[in-house]
C-alpha cells in the first residue's frame, strides 16, 4: 500500500512537471517581445505553484468548499497564457496543457456529481480560446487541443479512482481476516458451550436441591453432593477432551481448517506433501504448528498467498508455512504463541525456527520419531 500510494502521488505530480517542462521549452518559441515572455513565465509560475498547492489538497482528501473563486483565477490565467501562445504564429499546442493541468486537479477536489460540468466547460473554454486567437484553428487545431486536454484529465481521475479502489480492497481485506478469526473463536467457545451447558445447569439444580435437603433428610443430601461431584468431575473431563480436541487435531484436518480459514480472509493458501505421511504421534505437534501459522497470518499480515509444505525424509518431518505478507509478532509468554511451540518442539527433541525471508515471512518446524 505504501509504494502504491507512492506511485499515485508521484503519477498525480507528473502533470504539473509536464507543464513546466513544456512551457519552459515553448517560451522560447514565442516571438511577442520581453514583456510578453515574462508575463507568460509569471503565468507559468503562478499556475505550476497552484498545481502544488492542489496536489496536497487532494493528498489530505480536503474538499473544494469556498475555494471556487482561486480556481476560476488559476483558470482565467492559464487561459490566458494559452490565447498568448495561441495567437504566436511560433507557439506550440504544448501550452494547452497549463489549462488541461488545472482542469484535471481542479476535478479531482469537485463532488463526483459536478465533475462533467467542470471537465465540460473547462475543455469547451479551452477550445474556445484557441479557436477565437488563432484564425487556421480548424480541424487539426481542434484534436490537438482536446485530445491532450481529455488524456490529462482522464490519467489524475483514473490514477486517484484506482487509489481509492485499492483502499476500498485493503478495507475489506482486513475485514475479511478479523471475521475469519472471529469464526473460528465462535466455533470453539459453541462447541465448550455444548459440553458444560447441560453439566453445569444439572450441578446448579442438584446444589440448590441439596441445600434444602440438609438438616431435613441428611441421607439423601449426602448422596445428591456426591452426584454434584460426580457431574463435575465428568464436565472437568469432557472439557479437557474439548481443548485436547482443539489443540490436538491432526495434521491433515487443521491444514483443512487452515486453507478453508484463509480461503474466507481472501488467502490463496496451496498444500505441498501429503499430511498422512506424518507419523501419528507427531500428528497433533505439527497440527499445532499449522494453527499457529495461520492465527499469525490472519492477524498481523498482508499475506495474499500461504504455502504450507510438508517433507518426510529419514524418519525426520519438516513442515513449513510461507506467506507473502510477513507474520509480524506473536505471544511470548509461556506456553503460548511461538514460545509455546518452541517448548513443546524442544521436548521431544525438535526445534521451530521463525523469521523473515527475501519475499515474506516463514515458520517451519522439524522433529523426529524416536527422539
């Protein structure tokens, strides 16, 4: 986004050094006498010096509210400047340009709906002028003044629309990323819900039954408070079996949920090797490595494509993520984040090496079997 908006503001300040550059290079043509030549380089000045003034306008998005009088003088004097030229038999069409440059900067600062008319009437002024200060205007005259006049117009609208449709895109991009985590938050905290509702709401009914039972039948309230720690020590479990579950998922389905989680954040994400070939016990480190990346790239990336490779050579697994995006930070804090892989990877021997690369950002972890 950076080098593109770069190359937006330097295409937008390209028409003000087109037009000095041209009527630096024309003034010389020009055969009305010192006075004349002066006030056209005065004019050229004063217009180049606007140019600059409106280019930065429309760099902080500042609208056109009350400055319509400083646009018709920039105007009036740069119409001016080309009826001098115009009716120099030694003068060049290149001067058409001054008005063009201001018609084009001037529609970039207007409201979408008043834009025509400036492009209209300024260009139907243009001609005017040209048509009224030199007598073999004709024809030719007329496309050498409106072609130059509608391309520079068209080249500032087109370069700050495509401006715009990148933002629009960069928006959406991060909008599709933040859902996509949020999915996958939603699904784990559903799938806790599940389990500990029931558990939970028959522990609440049991307590309340056992208060009320105590000091009245002491016998059958004995037996509900074992039933309550039964319950809880079910739900204690089924909830260890739900984050086991989560985080230890095989390698071949959190590189399912990976591509189906990146695919929704606008991720080309393609897989390179075969998951099977990883051997079981290896199976949820990996998967967990593979998670890891993915939660990285989703939240501190600009990633549009993702590479997950996966190698099996003499008993030793190597799996790698790839992104062209960077992965930005990550969690140090004990068993979480990188720090967290890099303890589980230590302890049966293996290592997670993470950093930036020439083209982006890559997190590969290795270990083997029998360690």
């Amino acid at each position: 986004m950076h080098r593109l908006r770069q190359y937006t503001w330097a295409s937008l300040g390209m028409g003000p050094v087109m037009v000095l550059c041209a009527g630096v290079v024309d003034l010389g043509l020009v055969r009305h006498g010192l006075l004349t030549t002066v006030g056209l380089a005065l004019a050229l000045v004063v217009v180049f010096a606007q140019h600059t003034r409106y280019l930065r306008l429309v760099v902080r998005g500042t609208g056109p509210d009350g400055r319509w009088p400083e646009h018709l003088a920039t105007f009036a004097v740069a119409l001016a400047s080309w009826g001098v030229v115009s009716a120099s038999a030694s003068g060049s069409g290149l001067w058409c340009l001054v008005p063009a440059a201001v018609i084009g900067h001037v529609v970039l600062l207007t409201p979408r709906p008043t834009r025509w008319y400036v492009v209209v009437v300024g260009t139907a002024a243009t001609i005017a002028v040209a048509a009224a200060c030199r007598g073999d205007f004709g024809l030719p005259g007329l496309l050498m003044t409106l072609i130059p006049v509608l391309t520079l117009v068209f080249t500032d609208v087109l370069s700050l629309w495509f401006w715009l449709l990148v933002q629009d895109l960069d928006r959406a991009h991060d909008t599709a990323r933040a859902l996509a985590v949020a999915e996958e938050r939603l699904r784990f905290a559903a799938d806790l819900h599940d389990i500990q509702g029931h558990h939970l709401q028959v522990i609440a009914l049991k307590g309340e039954l056992t208060e009320r039972l105590i000091g009245r039948d002491d016998e059958t309230a004995r037996k509900h408070a074992g039933e309550i720690a039964d319950l809880a020590r079910t739900a204690l479990e089924e909830t260890r079996g739900v984050v086991q579950g989560y985080r230890r998922a095989s390698l071949g389905t959190e590189i399912t949920n990976a591509v189906g989680i990146l695919a929704a954040a606008g991720i080309t994400t393609s897989v390179e090797g075969d998951a099977g070939d990883v051997p079981a016990p290896l199976q949820p480190l990996f998967g967990a490595l593979v998670r890891e990346g993915t939660t990285n790239v989703l939240r501190h990336s600009s990633a549009q494509r993702c590479t997950v490779a996966i190698s099996v050579r003499e008993r030793e697994v190597h799996v790698r993520l790839h992104n062209d995006g960077g992965a930005g930070r990550s969690t140090a804090e004990p068993g979480a984040g990188l720090a967290g892989l890099r303890e589980r990877f230590a302890a049966v021997g293996g290592r997670v090496e993470a950093g930036a690369t020439p083209d982006g950002f890559e997190l590969a972890g290795r270990a083997g079997v029998g360690r």
